[in-house]
C-alpha cells in the first residue's frame, strides 16, 4: 500500500468478533490499528500477534459508555499516529429479551452502549476530522436496524438510531465520509452475555445454522475505507445468503 493509502483508523469493540476480524483485516492490509475495549488482555494479545506480521498496531482501554473514556482513546490515537482517518463505530451488545420482561437495566445497557457509544465515539473525532478537512465514520448497524422481530424491540431501536444518526451527519458533513454497515448473522461473541434464556438460545441457534464468519464484515468495512477520498460508500448490508 502507497503512503498516502495508509490510514490510522480506530476500532472500538476490537477485542471479538466483528471489531477483531477488523481491525486483523485493516491491519494486514498496512493500515495503522488503533485498538479498544475492556477486555485488555485481549487487546495486547491482538496487537502483539499483528505487530509481529509487521503491523502498525497500539491499544488502549476502552468503554464507549464513558465520554471521557472515548475522548482519551481519541486523544491517544492522535499522539501515536498524528491523526484520525476513520473512526469504526463497532462496539455494541444485544442482550434480548421481550419488553414485557422489563428487563430496564439491559435497555439501558443497550442504549448506553449501542447508541450513546456511538454519539460519544463521533463527538471523540469530529473535532480532528473537521481540523484535518477529512475523516471517515464507519457505523456498525445491523439488519435488526431494518427490520424488528420479538425480543429485539430495543436492540432494533438502538440499531435504527445508528442509521439516522449515520445519515444526519452524512448530510451535515462534506467532509467526512459516512458509512453504515449492517451484518446479518455472523459468528462473534454478542450471544454469550445477557438477555433472557429462551431468546439467548433462539438467538445462538440461529447464529450456528446460518452465521458468517467476522471476516465478511470485515471485507465489507474494508471496501468503504479504500474507496478513493471521494467516494462515501453510505451503507452495507451484508447477511447470509439463507437468512430471509
Ligand atoms: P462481540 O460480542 O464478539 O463483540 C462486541 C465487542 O464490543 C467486544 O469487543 C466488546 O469488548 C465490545 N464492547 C461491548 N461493550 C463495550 C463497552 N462498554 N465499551 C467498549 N467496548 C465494548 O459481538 P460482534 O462482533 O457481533 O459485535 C460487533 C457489532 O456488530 C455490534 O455493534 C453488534 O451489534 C453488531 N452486529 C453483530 C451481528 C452478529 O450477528 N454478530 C449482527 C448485526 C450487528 P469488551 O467486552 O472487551 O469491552
């Protein structure tokens, strides 16, 4: 990759899944890595293996529910690489459950997480971008972002939000590109925590019959970022091919 195709990008949720599967991808392809989440071990792990294919790769903590959380991670990045290219926007949890369960805590969990973190990961970067002239947000949605099925009422709606906010700020911004990408199922770690049994388990059955791997998530999140700086690539549904 040319110098000037080199970008830094930052990843939330890159210690599984989709977020992991990223961050390898982009890595591999000479990009500069800036990594985050809670599980930090996990970070290191991933960082140290990608550093030794030749990468250029940091981390740092990260809980997107925590302003100040994101706003340092922001600040670092920009002191290890000088700049913020792109943002990836792809922490997120989906504890599911039906709302007559009233489940509050997981909804707060949901909207703290899926959609605050979001907005706080956005607020951490836009000064940068808006000083550079240039940046890119990659926002990960979801099919749950375009359709609603029982127990997801509230994973959907924070789903959704992430599209609006996506497309507002596409609207406002000619700087700064914007794209959505919205898996359908693929193998991660988003079933193993929280929700109600039955849905966990409805949830993870369905996962193992049908699910794609991260790294098609992955591919579709590295597409919009190697588009020329001209092309916004807005969104990317990408599911698998026997999901309805
Ligand atoms: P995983 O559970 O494997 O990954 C979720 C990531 O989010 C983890 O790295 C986790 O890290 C991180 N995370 C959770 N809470 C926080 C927090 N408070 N602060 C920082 N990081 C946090 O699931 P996926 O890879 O599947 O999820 C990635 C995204 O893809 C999510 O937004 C999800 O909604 C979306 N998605 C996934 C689909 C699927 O079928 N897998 C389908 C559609 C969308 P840690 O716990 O270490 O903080």
């Amino acid at each position: 990759m040319s110098a000037a195709g080199r970008k830094t990008i930052l990843v939330t949720g890159a210690s599984s899944g989709i977020g992991e599967a990223t961050a390898r991808r982009l890595a591999q392809a000479g990009h500069r890595v800036f990594l985050g989440a809670r599980r930090t071990e996990r970070l290191a792990a991933l960082a140290a293996e990608l550093r030794e294919g030749g990468a250029d790769v940091a981390h740092r903590a990260l809980d997107v529910t925590d302003l100040a959380s994101v706003q340092e991670f922001a600040s670092a990045a920009l002191e290890r690489f000088g700049g913020i290219d792109v943002l990836v926007n792809n922490a997120g949890v989906m504890p599911l459950s039906p709302v007559a369960d009233l489940r509050i805590d997981e909804w707060n969990q949901m909207i703290d997480v899926n959609l605050r973190g979001v907005l706080h990961g956005i607020a951490a970067v836009l000064p940068t971008m808006r000083r550079q002239g240039s940046g890119h947000v990659v926002n990960v949605s979801s099919v749950a972002g375009h359709r609603v099925d029982p127990t997801a009422a509230v994973y959907s709606a924070t789903k959704f939000a992430v599209r609006a906010i996506s497309e507002g700020l596409r609207q406002e911004t000619t700087d700064i590109r914007v794209t959505v990408v919205s898996p359908g199922f693929t193998h991660s770690e988003l079933t193993y925590r929280g929700g109600n049994h039955e849905a966990r388990q409805a949830a993870r059955s369905a996962a193992e019959h049908l699910a794609i791997p991260a790294s098609a998530i992955a591919e579709a999140i590295a597409f919009a970022v190697d588009q020329p700086s001209t092309v916004d690539v807005n969104e990317l549904v990408v599911r698998p091919t026997a999901q309805t």
